[in-house]
C-alpha cells in the first residue's frame, strides 16, 4: 500500500489506505488505445473531456503510485511555453478527470492531490503497464525456467500493442514508448534465452526474431535467434543469421560477433558442408518475422489501403503501425509534401488519403485538390490543430470527407477512415467548438 503525502487542509488529510474503501476500482489500459473500466462501464480517451486531460491522465500513470508536480506536468502539456493561465487550467483538467474516474468522490478516489501536485493511488488501480512491469520482475527473480518463461510470455502479450497509441505527438510519450521499446526488447531476449533453455526452440526463434527486428544491434538477440535456428535444423538459416549480424555490427559499430556466435558459425559450417553448397548462404537473411512485403503488392487482402501525408516522421511512423494492426486497415506508404503525396496517389491509388493540413511545401488542401481532380471518389481525410472556417470551407466544396483534430483519440481516427465516404464532411466536435456559428451543416465525428 502506498502512502501519499496530501496537501495540508482539513479535507485532505486522510491517508490513501483511510480512503480506498470510499473510491470505485478503476481498470486502465495504456498499451494501444487508453481504455478504462469503472465497475460495468467502460470508458475511451473520448469520455476523459478532451486531449489535454487525457494527457493529464497517462502522464500521471507513466509515474504510477508517484507525486508528479503541477509545474512538471504544465512543462510536458504546453512544451515548457506555458500559457498565462496554465495552473488554473491544469487544475479544471484534473476536476474534470475526477468527474468522469471517480463521481461523488471528489478528492478520495484514486485521482490523488498531493503536496504540490497530483498521483494515482496504486493501490485503487490496475494498470496494465504496472502488471508488465511485475510480470517481468519476478521472472526475472523465479530460478524455474518454465515458471519464467510462463510470465514473460504472459508478459509480452500484454505489452503486444504499443505504449500510448493514442499519443501520436507529444515527445513526452515518445519518450515514454522509447524507454518502455527497450524493456519490452530486454523482455523478449530474455524469454528467448528462456525458451532455449527448456527447449522450446519454436518460441525461442518467434521471441529473439522480434527481438532483432526491434533492436538490430542487440547480440544476445541475435545468439539466441541463430541457437534456435540450430536448434529447430535450419542451419542454413542460421548461418544467413549469423552472416546479417555479422555485417549489421561490422557496418554500425566496427566489431565483429562474440565468441558465442563464432562458436555456432562453427558448428554450422561444419554440420552443413557435406550437404550444401556455401554459396546458397551468401544471400540476405530473410527472417519470416522481419519481411514486410512492398505496398504494390498488398492489392487484393481485402483491407482498407491507406496513404498518409505528413511531414511529421514519427507521427507516420506510428500511425502506420497502428493501421497495420487492425484486421480491416493496412498502410500503404507515406508522403510529406503536396508533390511526394500526388505521384505516391497516383502509383498506389489508396482507397483513403490520411492528409495533414499543413506539409513541406504547401498547404494539404492543395495535395487534395490534385488527388480529388484525379479521383473524385477518393476518401480524404485531413488532420489539423486548429482549421479555419476558410480551410473548412475549401475541404467542403472539393469533397474532403472529414476533419480531425491531429492530437484526437487514435479510436475515432481509425473508426472515421472505416466510415467516412463522399458526400459528407465528418468534423470532430472538438473542432466544431472552436469555430462557433457561420459554418456549413456539419455531420460530428463518432456520432453514428
């Protein structure tokens, strides 16, 4: 049980433990989408008042059962360029969060105010990062290696969506996935070496595959990949293993493979000689987990393509992971100027554009006003901060489909690429607030 130091007035004086019995348990997911169950009901990113509060909310539980300052939390929200009113604004964040986490309790749920700043009460929450976190702890404390490889798999399956995959933007939660990337990479390595050790080469070859896909450079990912591969008799993919590592850390960092990876080079050439031709083992490894066919070619799987424009890598990057995840959607590639997203339109024709509304070299109304010119019924998709009634406008009259606030709940981006069609401005209501009156009927996002 974790003991919170509170703000020092009569009302918030009483410990965690004194109040947990008044505060309803809350469920929390952060890997993929933000998720949060409250007894029966589930709530998304949307039912948390906005962007910013959401914000407020994962930032707190990227620091799980520990205070967080309000001037910390006001530097990772606006970038350390506060705005005047940003403490006032910070605070009506976390009135709101409390309204929607924990009704009726004010300051007793699991929404803490402490001396200074805010924390979630650990012991009034589960969250999945938390059980990630314990999970590969006592695996790595548990000395039976089938019990160890048990909770590292359980592990990874838990962590098998990326971290905040409704943050797309903020290098807060870049950084965040990052230091979260090299643990769960650390964990895959592991549960590899793990595998080796009670046999199990299928997994120990499915894990360190994933690891070396992730972390290139890691050698004890590619030792265990190259000992599974051996293990399992593919010698001659073990050996195109080994002849990869050997050239990616002579490449990046100038040294050769460990003795570990000699030794098993060894062994291999010396098992395979008899039987094969070393010139087949000259070739590129091609690691089943690794490929990742060329966008041309994924024409007829049946699922939504998508083109994304935007001058913004990570953001594309992360995106496109989270389209590839869904049954229904896969990427295609990404653009980051007008001109890259007409010619990569028209050698792809996606049946969806995903467009920023500000790139390179112009403005993605242009890049729009070319594709539609092409292909009238090309669904388009724009992402902006903050439109003008003009940019709206604009989009309406060429037959944009839809506009999203870029830093909205990954959720409805996905759920309005699957719906949105010619005919109909989709507008987020989150947009629709900040334009007012004077504008065009608009069909909100996410209401139906």
């Amino acid at each position: 049980m974790v003991i919170l130091e509170l703000a020092k007035t009569e009302a918030d004086t009483a410990t965690v433990s004194g109040a947990s019995s008044l505060a309803p348990a809350l469920q929390i997911s952060v890997f993929g989408p933000l998720t949060i169950r409250r007894g029966g009901r589930e709530l998304t990113a949307n039912d948390l008042g906005g962007p910013k509060p959401r914000q407020v909310l994962e930032i707190l539980l990227m620091n799980f059962g520990s205070a967080v300052s309000k001037t910390r939390i006001m530097d990772l929200l606006w970038g350390g360029n506060h705005p005047s009113v940003a403490l006032p604004t910070l605070e009506s964040y976390v009135s709101v969060l409390r309204r929607h986490l924990q009704p009726g309790t004010g300051r007793t749920g699991p929404l803490r105010t402490v001396t200074g700043g805010y924390a979630i009460d650990r012991s009034l929450v589960d969250l999945d990062l938390d059980r990630f976190e314990t999970l590969t702890k006592m695996a790595g404390q548990e000395v039976e290696p089938r019990a160890a490889l048990a909770l590292l798999t359980e592990a990874l399956d838990l962590a098998s969506a990326p971290l905040l995959g409704d943050e797309l933007l903020p290098a807060w939660a870049e950084e965040e996935r990052a230091l979260h990337a090299a643990r769960v990479c650390l964990a895959r390595v592991l549960a590899a070496e793990t595998a080796l050790r009670v046999g199990d080469v299928g997994k120990a070859v499915a894990f360190a595959g994933a690891a070396v896909k992730e972390d290139p450079l890691n050698e004890r990912a590619w030792t265990a990949l190259v000992l599974g591969l051996e293990g399992n008799g593919e010698n001659t993919e073990a050996l195109r293993a080994f002849d990869r590592c050997r050239r990616v850390m002579d490449e990046e960092l100038g040294c050769a493979p460990g003795p570990s990876l000699r030794e098993a080079q060894a062994r291999l050439l010396t098992s395979t000689a008899a039987t094969s031709d070393r010139s087949d083992i000259r070739g590129p490894i091609q690691v089943a987990s690794e490929t990742r066919p060329h966008p041309a070619a994924r024409q007829d799987t049946g699922r939504l393509r998508i083109l994304i424009v935007d001058d913004h890598t990570t953001f594309s990057d992360l995106l496109a992971g989270a389209l590839d995840r869904e049954p229904d959607l896969q990427s295609v590639g990404a653009a980051r100027s007008v001109t890259s997203a007409v010619s990569m339109f028209q050698e792809l024709r996606p049946d969806v554009v995903i467009m920023d509304l500000h790139l390179d070299d112009g403005s993605g109304l242009k890049a729009a006003e070319l594709i539609l010119s092409q292909a009238p019924g090309t669904r388009v998709v724009m992402l902006t901060g903050n439109p003008s009634q003009e940019a709206l406008r604009a989009a309406a009259s060429m037959g944009i489909c839809a506009f999203l606030p870029k830093d909205g709940a990954l959720g409805v981006m996905l759920d309005t690429l699957r719906h949105a069609h010619a005919g109909n401005m989709i507008v987020n209501p989150s947009l629709v607030a900040r334009w007012g009156t004077g504008v065009p009927a608009l069909e909100p996002a996410g209401q139906g």
